[in-house]
C-alpha cells in the first residue's frame, strides 16, 4: 500500500496516527469488497461521525434518505451509504453516476452551529478530508474545482452535494454528500469520458473502499468538531484549487463573470480579480 509522505501543514485536519490503527486494509479485497455496517463500523475509531449506519444495496439517494432520517431523530454523524443509487443527484438537478459497488456513495448528517452563509465552510471541509484520504491512502495527488470538485490530473474523481434544512434564518441541519468513484473507469460512460476518473484508474490497480471511507470518516469528524470552534478550512482549500492565478469564466445563475482566480474566503465564495483590477466574489456558478 503506497501512502503520501507530504508533511501535512499545521493547518492540515491531520490525525493521530494511533487513531488510525485497525482501519488498515485486512488483506486481499477484490472488486466487490462489501461495505457492510459491521465492516465500516469495525475499527472505527470515530465518537459520532459514522457511529449510526443506514446501509442500502440499492436506494434512490443517500441524501434523500438522510434528510428523511432528520425528522425520526437521527443523530448528528448518521452515514447514509449504498451500493448503488438509482437517482444519485449531483448540484442543480444533474445526476452522479455510479455503478454498483464501484465507488463510495455517502451522505452524513449533521447539525451544525453555523448561520446560513458559513454553511459552504463544510462543503469544503467535505472536500478536504476526502482528499486527504485518497491521498494518505493512495498516494496521489489531490485537486479541487470550485466549488465542490474532486480532481485527479485535472479529471473529476469526486463530488460534494451539500443540501440543507432551514426554518426562517436558523439553520436545522446539514447533509453532506459525498461521491467518490474508486474502482471504476467513468470514461465508460459517453457523458463523463474524457472528464472524469477514478483511483483505479490512475492508480492502475484497486483501492479499498473500506480504508478510504474509514479513513474519511475519522478525519471528517475531527475537521468538523475543529470547524465547530471556529476553524476556517478557505486557505487550506484554495491552497488545492486548481485554477489559482487563471483566468476563468464563471456562469452565474444570471449572467456570468470573468477574472483571475485568487482563492476562496471564508465563507466559500471564489475570489476573481477582474480586469479593472477590482475583486469580486462569487457564492454561485460553476467555472466553465
Ligand atoms: C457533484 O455535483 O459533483 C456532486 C455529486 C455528489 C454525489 C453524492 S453520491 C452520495 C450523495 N447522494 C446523492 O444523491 N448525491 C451525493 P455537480 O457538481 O453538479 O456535478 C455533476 C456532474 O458531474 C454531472 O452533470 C456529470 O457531468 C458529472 N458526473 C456525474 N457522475 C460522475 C462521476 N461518477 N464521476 C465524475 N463526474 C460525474
């Protein structure tokens, strides 16, 4: 098992090591390694973030799921997996696509203390420790497209669905879901060829979805509590951005804007200097 010797910077959601004992891989794990709740749950060294597990064969979304599970009480850390989704959604009505058993198809459920506006904080807290799990576990090299982007060599290996419930200004919960493709070739499919990628695929061999997920859920839980005391993951995000110093153009839901990518604030929105030498901020589009 190869795993990523780069020194984690201070501000890096980095773990105790000792914490991670028991999530090893146990040997051989084939293509099929099953995700079981009593697998998942076996050596995790979590208090909360994957403690309760709602596992399907097959369901339409974990997302949907999760934001179901919010009125029967779940509590905070709930992970919602499957093998397979049926209607896996991806941002403003575009789907994920997965075959069964190829990836890790997940949402958690959390109630954070956040206003509104800090909400995207965890977007990219998502997108932080996913790539700091593939990367410890692989090896490889992790980059993010505003705003919720998993890349490998510029090819999407990974998505973020941040989707929230809210009663007037106050904040009730947050789904966080995440999709990663591990032991599949997207390019398979018309839509994702040429764009998308997996860990197999640049790893040229399989990756246990099991040490990947366990991986992400331990460091997601001590990002999150960080978070939770005011930690702010925006440089450490932008310091993986892949398109720092370019020019972009970003379709707004009306219009669009261009400039040259400086980074993200603190609260997610993409920083572009424009021409006239002014900064703007933009809290939704998608980079063309
Ligand atoms: C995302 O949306 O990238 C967020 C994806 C989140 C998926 C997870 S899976 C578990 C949880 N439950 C759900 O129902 N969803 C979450 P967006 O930025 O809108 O990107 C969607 C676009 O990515 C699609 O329009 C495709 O072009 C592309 N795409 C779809 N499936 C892909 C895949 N497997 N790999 C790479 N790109 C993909």
């Amino acid at each position: 098992m190869a795993y990523s010797n780069r020194s984690l910077p201070e501000e890096e959601l980095s773990v105790n090591p000792a914490m991670l004992t028991g999530c090893r891989s146990l040997g051989y794990y084939g293509f099929m390694e099953e995700l079981t709740p009593g697998r998942i749950r076996e050596g995790l060294a979590t208090k909360f973030v994957g403690q309760k597990i709602v596992y399907y064969e097959s369901i339409g979304s974990t997302n949907e799921v999760a934001k179901g599970l919010v009125d029967k009480g779940a509590p905070e850390g709930t992970l919602v997996i499957a093998e397979e989704q049926t209607a896996g959604k991806g941002r403003l009505g575009r789907r994920w696509i997965a075959p069964a058993g190829t990836g890790l198809l997940f949402s958690l459920l959390l109630y954070p203390n956040l206003t509104l506006e800090q909400v995207p904080r965890l977007t990219m807290l998502a997108s932080l420790v996913a790539a700091e799990a593939i990367e410890s576990v692989t090896g490889l090299a992790v980059r993010f497209k505003w705003p919720n982007d998993i890349l490998i060599r510029g090819g999407k290996a990974g998505g973020v669905l941040t989707e929230m419930g809210v009663t007037g200004e106050r904040l009730d919960y947050v789904v966080m879901g995440i999709g990663l493709n591990v032991n599949w070739n997207p390019s398979q499919v018309p839509e994702l060829a040429g764009k998308a990628t997996s860990l197999s695929e640049e790893l040229g061999r399989e990756v246990s979805r099991l040490e990947l997920l366990q991986r992400l859920l331990i460091y997601m839980e001590g990002g999150y509590l960080r978070l939770q005391e005011g930690y702010l993951p925006h440089k450490v995000f932008t310091s993986r951005l892949a398109d720092v110093g370019e020019k972009v153009e970003v379709v707004l839901p009306r219009g669009k804007e261009e400039g040259f990518v400086e980074g993200v604030d603190a609260d997610g929105a993409l920083l572009l200097r424009r021409e006239d030498g002014s900064t703007v901020g933009v809290t939704m589009g998608e980079v063309a």
